[in-house]
C-alpha cells in the first residue's frame, strides 16, 4: 500500500514542481528544468517503472495466492467490517474559498493562553460542527497546515475519525 501512496505523492509533487516552474520560471530555466532528472519525461518513466514493479508484485501474490491452493470465496457484504478510510493532511489553501475568516478564528483561539493557566496538563477542545459536506475536514485542514502552527506545536500528527462518536457511560 504505501508503495502506491508513494506513487500518488509522486504525481502530487510533480504536479506542484510544474505549477512553480510555469509562473515563475524564465525561458532558461525551463530548458534546465525539461533536461534535468525531475523533467517530465524523466518523470513519466520513473513513474511507469514504479507501477509495473508494483503490478509485478500484485501478480507474484495472486500467483502464490493460487500455488498455495486459496480460493476466492463470496461472503456477504453486510458482514463485512467496514475499513476506516486513510487520509492526509494535505490541502491546497487555492482552492478553498471563503474560509479565511474561519480559520483566522480558530487559530487565534489556538494560539490563546489556556484560561485555568495549566499549561500542557490542561486540554482545550476547539469543535468544528456542521451538516455533511460544509467543509470541516478541509477547515481543519488548513488550521493544521498553517506554519503558525509548526511554531505553537513541537509535534503534531494528522488524525482523521469519520466514525459517529457516542461517549462512554461510566
């Protein structure tokens, strides 16, 4: 899986390097940049290479999978457990329209000192709630990937829950 993710992040970067060479690249630099080891043809044939060593291995587990003798067999789907999605903290603040003022505010209550003064013992929950499809994961989002963020916070550590959330009865 994360050979994969490794992949897609790939394309991610590549796509953002392009994006940075064509509004603020010369003539010159373009040239360097198509010839260089990130040119797009480079690019494509790494990125072909990664796949098909990817599908290789696929095709070498589905081959075990039928030397060992497994079947595939049908189960039905409404037993099935459901798999929490992975996600990422990434975002790109251009495309998000109008939320300026909703993240100023939840970084300035952030960045407040704690009201009982109990430095890092104490707790503070900033709730973010809204109907399905607001935008309160991308709010979120971009509060986390603010640099202001990096300076407040030693570490920090992207966790996305989209499970209903019920608290436990003592």
């Amino acid at each position: 899986c994360s050979d994969a993710e490794n992949v897609f992040d790939g394309f991610e970067l590549q796509h953002k390097r392009k994006q940075v060479v064509e509004v603020s690249g010369s003539t010159a630099m373009k040239v360097r940049h198509f010839f260089s080891s990130s040119s797009p043809l480079a690019f494509r044939f790494r990125m072909a290479h990664q796949i098909k060593e990817i599908r290789d291995r696929l095709d070498k587990v589905a081959a075990d999978g039928i030397r060992f003798g497994l079947a595939t067999i049908s189960i039905d789907l409404g037993l099935v457990v459901q798999r929490r999605e992975m996600t990422h903290s990434h975002v790109d603040a251009s495309d998000v329209i109008g939320r300026e003022n909703d993240r100023e505010e939840i970084i300035k209550l952030l960045m407040q000192p704690h009201p009982h003064g109990d430095g890092d013992k104490s707790l503070c929950v900033i709730p973010i709630v809204g109907i399905g499809g607001l935008g309160k994961t991308t709010l979120a989002k971009l509060v986390f990937n603010d640099k202001r963020m990096d300076d407040l916070f030693r570490l920090k550590m992207w966790i996305f829950d989209s499970g209903s959330y019920s608290p436990r009865k003592p």
